[in-house]
C-alpha cells in the first residue's frame, strides 16, 4: 500500500463574502418572505449530503419563475454576492455548501411540467421537479425517464451534477438525456440552448457544456428531456455470487458481449446485510449483483439466458426473480436506499463517498484491491456499484468527531481515486467534483484542461458570483 | 410561400491576412517540403465540397505528428496568422475555405490507428484515420464504428463537425460517441479531455465542447471513440411506397414505437431515379425507405414484423431484401454515394445542401412542404435523409454561373430553415455551421446563446486564429 503522494484536502476552505443589507431589502422588496435570513432556514440550505461543516449562506431565496431567478441573479451581480442553486439538497460532493457565502437560490418551488411532447419522446421541466415527479407525470404516456441516481433529486440538480444512476448501463446519463435547457447567465440575461430535434451540429454545444458545470456557468430555469417508451417486458433477477470477484468478472463478460442490459449493480455481502435490515428484505448475504432486462419478450429471454450462462461459468447461483412488479419497486427501492441504509447502518457517523469509473476491463483491478484496502484498514463502509458502467462506490462511514478516521477514509480514497485514473478511469462518475474532487480533477485530466475550464468560468462569470470555490480554484 | 425576413447569406466575406514570408522560413526549416506554397497544393486546400469560390490559404502545412502541429500553432499565434485544420476535404459548409487566409493544417499524415481497446469497446486514434480506415483496422476484433456520412470523411473532421450518418438513429453522432480527446490549443500548447470510461462527471465537458466546435477551439490530435459488437443478425430492406408522405409517416411510426431501427434512410423518386442510374441499381423507382435491422437473430425478426405491419398500414409494398452482405454493401455504398450521384446528374453544377433536423413528429410538415416548394420554383434538386432522427438533405443543384439559380436555392433554403426552427428543429443536424448557417445559428439558438459562444471563443482564442470566420462573427 502506498503512501498518498499529494496532500490530503481534507476540508474546504472558507472565505465568506457577506451579503449586504441594502441586497436583502431589494430582494425582500419583491419576494417577501420568499427571502429569507432566518437561522433555521440558512442552516438547511448551508449543508448537503456531504461530510463537510461550514457557516451556511447569509440569506436563502425561494424563487417561482425564471424572471424571478433572472431578478436575484442581476441584484447578486450588482452586489458581487455569490449565488448557489438549491434543489433539494442531496448532493454528495459540498455542491451546496456557501464556502463563500452569499445567497442560497432555492428553485425547489419551480416544480411544474411544463410540456409533455410525448410523440417526440421528450418532456420539458422546471428545475425543481424531482426524478419521480416527473415520472408519474408522465407514467399516462406509456413513457418514462430511466435516470435515477440513488436520492429523488431534482432535474436541474441531476441536470448540474451530470448525474446516472442504475439504468445508465443502457439508457445513458444526463449527458445523453438533456436535449435542452434555459438557463440564466452570470449577468442574469436568460439563453436558451438546443433545439427539440434529436441531434444537432449548430455550434457550440452550450447544453453540454452546462451539464455538470455545477452551478458555475448559470442557473438553470428549464430542462427538456428524453424519454423512452416503458419496455414491453421487464424482468429483474438477483443473482448471489461465493465470491466479489466473480460478481464482477460476471458483469465485465456481460458488457464486453453487448447485452444491453438496463441495469446491473453490484452490492458487497455487508451492503447487503445492512440493505436488508434497513429494507426488511431477506436477500441471501453474499456478493450480489441485481439485474434488469428491458425489452421484447423474446429479447428479454435471450438476454437472460445468455447473462444466466455467464454468471454459472462464474461460480453464480441460480437467479432468483423478483416476479412481480411490486417486487421489482421492492428491491430497486431498497438499492436506492442503499446509501442511506449504509450511513444509518452506523449511529450518528458520516459518509465519505467515492465514485470512481474505469473501462469496464479494468473494473476487478479498480475494485477489489480498494475493497482489499478498507478491510485491511479496519474502516467500516458499504459497497455499491452502477458496475455495467464500470462505476463504484464506496462508502467510508466515519465518525465525524474522530479525525483519525476521516483521515484514514480520505487516505483510502485517494488511493482508490489513484488506481482508477492510473487504470483510464474518472475520479467521479456521476456525482461531480464540488469541493471533495478538486484536487482528483488536475490529476485526472491534467493542469492545461483545468486552466481552459477556468478561462471558460472567467469569461461566463467574470465575478465569480455563480457557485464559487467549486470544480476548481480560481 | 412567404418571402425570407432576413438578408440572404450569399457569399462569404473575405478578408485575408497575409502569411508572412518569416512564418513560411520557419515552417520550412523544420518540415521542409511539408510546407507548401504551390499554388496548386494551396488551391486543393483552399475549396471544399460546398458552393463557395474564395481565395486559397497562403501556404499548407503537412503535419505528422501532435508536436508539430503544436510548432504549427505555437508560430501561427506569434504571428497572429489563421490556422485552418484540413482533413480529406469532404466539408460542405465552407469549414475549410481560408475567409481570412492562413495556413490550412493538413492531418491527413496524422492516419495511425493507435490504440484497439477491444476488450473496453474504444479505439484510439490519430484525426487524419478515416471511417473506413477505422472500420478496416478494427475488422478482426468483431467490433466496428458506426459513424458513416456519405464520404469517407477523416474521425477528425467528423469529431470538429459533430457529424453522424445512416447509423445515428440507433447508435447516436460523434457527441455520443467521443469519449476523449487530444487538442491542441490556441497558445500551442497540448491538453487532454475526457478518460476512457463510459461516464464521468468530472467538471466542465470540455470534450463535448470540441466537439463541434469546427476547428475554433483547437486543433484535434487524437481522437478516442466507441465501438461496437458486430451484430449477431443483420437485415437490411428497401420499402417503396406510393407517396412521400407515406414513406416519411411510416418513419415517425417506427421512431414513436420504440423499434431499436438502425438505419432508416428516405430517398424520393428523383433521387432514386440518379442513384440507380450512378450506382447500376434498378430500385424500383418511387419514394423510398432503406432500413436495416441489428440484434439477435430473434430480435431482427420481431423488429421486422413491427415495420412491415406499419409501412403496410401506410401503402407501402412488400420489403425487397438486400439478402447477402454483398447486396448490403452495394445498397449502403448507393446511399452513401446518393449526395455524388445528385451532383453528377447535373453536370458542371454544384449543390447548395440543406441540413436540418426536427422533432420526429413534426418530420411531414418540416419535409413535404419543403419539397412542394422546390418543385414549384422548378430548380432540379436530390433528396435524401436519415429520416429516423428527423433529418433531411435537399441538394440545390445550382449552375453556379448563373445567380438567379443560387439566388433560388438560397430562398428555398432560407425558408426550409426557418420552417425546421419553427417546428423546434436546428438548421443543421450533421453538416455543421460552417460559412453557410452563421444567420441560421441566430435565429435558432437566439442572440444570447451566439454571445455566450462567443465569450467562450475568445477566451480560448484571443487572437482569433483558429479557424476565424466560421460558426459566427466575431
């Protein structure tokens, strides 16, 4: 085991800019008490997920409309004041977190559907609707929208965070999902990037570029996504494996073969543990990987015969079904809740979260050599795994009053995050860099890119008023 | 038939900035030959498959190798002269005529194949590879690329233009399938984007920003792409039917189903007409669809089943089968050959091809209108289109020595567009924005979105040496 050879960023600095009063009073002005500077509310807005400790903003504003966020953005500008978009508060990474104070942008109250185009297969949001919001706005269609990272997060959140989830594997991430979006600038002038149309070479691809910009490039006011028609069969499967290793030499022979699998996800034998506690499930405690096979009927048989073959050359079990589908909500709901069945499997402790993701060949190399770490360290985590993608996490649960352990967990992250990059991997697959990765992001991509998305910040957002003191320093 | 609202863009505006004779001494010294100023190297370098007549570069650079086309760069920036980055030619938007002179950067050298990953589903490789080359290369792993426009254009090209081809409908464009990237910058200087896993959210995606980007931002120097399995099955099928709108309603149909269609390209009797005649086919000759079908055996029949049921609903005769991989050849090489085959028919003529994309439902009020409308200005023309994704391509075939006949294809082009952007479409789905869309870019993505790009631009470029003149104004 190497020792780190960078030193650890263990917590964010802080330099908070204060929001004036003169700010305050225009906002109040025209909002009311949707400005707020109440204690309670700023200590809400002021954390996330994360397991990161800092002032929270000075105000909190809950904006209705995207002329409203246009209204705070440019009163922000005058002010220079930072402004962090606020969804509903399930990032991982200290998106969230007011690092340089200002104002907490709260869109939790743009909640509407704005346009179902069911013939095209896309839907239009505002940013405060959640992922199961907008599928059972939806759910009358026959369509459905596949991303689904583990919290019920909001589109624009997801929108910011590039995020994926356990259907990525077949569906793609948001990067491939979002067709459009409005977006309120820096200055608070409102832009609209994309068109409707599927693909497009009409210059700069704007909406890319704001896809997992985390707040730093604009505030985004719309999203209009794709969706796909609900499978014709869907059949999920369990399938126990003696040892981790198998579970993931299983899923590399299934991706390197082309099964368009919808989701194949992988739980250690102590996830699963805590999955069934926490979920009142009995799933045998063993490495595990659930699947789901969406498609013809025909097509779903195929599938499954074929992933069958692979996992019994594997030392897997027979598959066990989950029939119904009510039994299917059942387990994928307790594969969401994972995460949180993780943290709670340890009373009063936080969660340092990895995201690693490799080329789906150097997927056993990635994972079990870190899993072989934190057992060696004696840390107590979770493991869970979007591994049809190569993605893994790790969850490191630390009691946040010992700092021993936050080191040791950030110690065995970095040298996970080391192993991936050295294998052609990502320090973060899906969750983002916010504050926990920067160090990770010039590592991974190198000093000359870090520097053109920093000319890309200056020249959207001269000021640095939109999410400060993420991705990277200025 | 309403008259244009804009000014039609006719011709570029040329205003060329001398090379000066030190750059060209310097570039000799260390390429020798491989920098050239024969008036007929620079006039090969100085056209491109679109309708415009400018003058050529002042010099063209031959390039081997990523640190000389950073020396390249690294000089034209002292000098503050244009560097056009050329590949095989095939652009027809103008991306390579030299608007304000330069030196165009000749990668077709830069053609090694460097990196089959296999067992990840990547290949890496240098931007003057072609697809055809690409797809020889990787012939015995049983994977292949699927990006084909109708030439065999360089993976560069292909990346700066965001292009796709027959296969998009199922396996999406180059924004879908670039995972990572060399470029070299504005300064001379070499940086990297992306890794070489399936998903990342690791900051500003600044591989999807270049691609696209036609050679502003940088310099492609590798290009790392996805592959895919082979297919087990593979059908491939032309269907005639008794109308365009039957063809094109039989499209929407299969795209709002959900069938996982690979190809699904439209030809109206025209074309079909001047590719039987330059491809010694004999189609029956009537509006048309090509489809292909990939996946299990099993999977290809039901995909069959399903369209045959629609295009039987919409008048369409029984399927005529391209039964052996040499009929599908032939039948795929016509369809790409169809934009030559149309150019051809009108000797001594060029074509003004139009490029837009719609939502999939809008495709017949987007197309047929369009149609109605050439047929009434009497100007002979080709049709052709990856209608799955809702693009099409009318060619204008125009004798460019008479301005009445450019003046007609400009105002139908003019009014196809603002037509396709009605409908929420793009003015262009593939080819690229180039010389020939800079007022359509406005229109579509409106003033704000254009000014972001241009921030982005001159952050990036400074000195607007890149390729200037193309996309948008400065």
């Amino acid at each position: 085991m190497n020792a780190p050879t960078a030193p650890l960023h263990l917590l964010p600095t802080v330099n908070q800019r204060p929001v004036p009063p003169a700010l305050i009073a225009a906002l109040q002005a025209r909002l009311g008490t949707r400005c707020s500077t109440a204690q309670v509310v700023r200590e809400q807005h002021g954390r996330d997920e994360s397991s990161f400790d800092v002032p929270p903003p000075g105000a909190v504003v809950f904006a209705q409309s995207t002329d409203e966020v246009a209204f705070v953005v440019q009163l922000a500008a005058e002010h220079r004041v930072p402004i962090i978009p606020f969804g509903v508060g399930t990032s991982l990474e200290g998106h969230l977190l007011a690092v340089e104070g200002g104002i907490s942008l709260d869109v939790s109250q743009m909640n509407q559907v704005l346009a179902i185009n069911a013939e095209d297969l896309t839907v239009t949001v505002q940013p405060g609707v959640t992922r199961t919001q907008l599928n059972t706005a939806v759910k009358s269609t026959g369509l459905f929208f596949p991303i689904d990272p583990g919290a019920d997060a909001t589109i624009g959140g997801m929108t910011a965070t590039r995020a994926s989830g356990t259907n990525a594997v077949r569906y793609g991430t948001m990067r491939e999902n979002v067709l459009a979006l409005e977006v309120v600038t820096a200055s608070g002038e409102v832009i609209r990037t994309g068109t409707h149309a599927k693909k497009s070479s009409a210059g700069y691809d704007l909406t890319r570029l704001m896809v997992g910009s985390e707040g730093t490039l604009g505030v985004i006011t719309e999203v209009t996504v794709k969706l796909y028609p609900l499978p014709e069969a869907v059949m999920a499967a369990t399938c126990s494996f003696a040892s981790l290793a198998d579970a993931v030499n299983t899923t590399i022979q299934i991706i390197q073969l082309g099964v368009p699998i919808a989701r194949c996800e992988l739980l250690d034998s102590t996830t699963v543990k805590v999955v069934n506690q926490h979920s009142k499930l009995s799933l045998p405690e063993s490495a595990m990987l659930l699947m789901e096979f969406h498609g013809s009927p025909a097509g779903v048989n195929e599938q499954v015969e074929l992933v069958q073959a692979i996992a019994a050359e594997n030392n897997g079990n027979a598959f066990e079904w989950a029939a119904t589908p009510e039994e299917r909500t059942r387990l994928w709901t307790a594969r969401h809740n994972a995460y949180f069945a993780g943290v709670q499997s340890r009373p009063g402790c936080k969660a340092i979260t990895t995201d690693t993701c490799v080329p789906i060949s150097r997927l056993a190399d990635a994972l079990l050599d870190s899993v072989t770490e934190a057992q060696q360290a004696g840390i107590p985590y979770f493991l869970v795994g979007h591994v049809g993608d190569g993605n893994f996490h790790m969850g490191y649960l630390i009691d946040p009053n010992v700092p021993a352990e936050r080191e040791t967990a950030e110690r065995l992250n970095h040298q996970l995050v080391q192993r991936a990059l050295a294998l052609g991997g990502t320090c973060t697959g899906e969750h983002g860099v916010g504050l926990h990765k920067m160090e990770f992001l010039v590592a991974e991509t190198g000093s000359g890119a870090v520097d053109m998305m920093r000319a890309i910040k200056r020249a959207l957002d001269p000021q640095n008023i939109l999410n400060p003191g993420k991705i990277f320093s200025l």
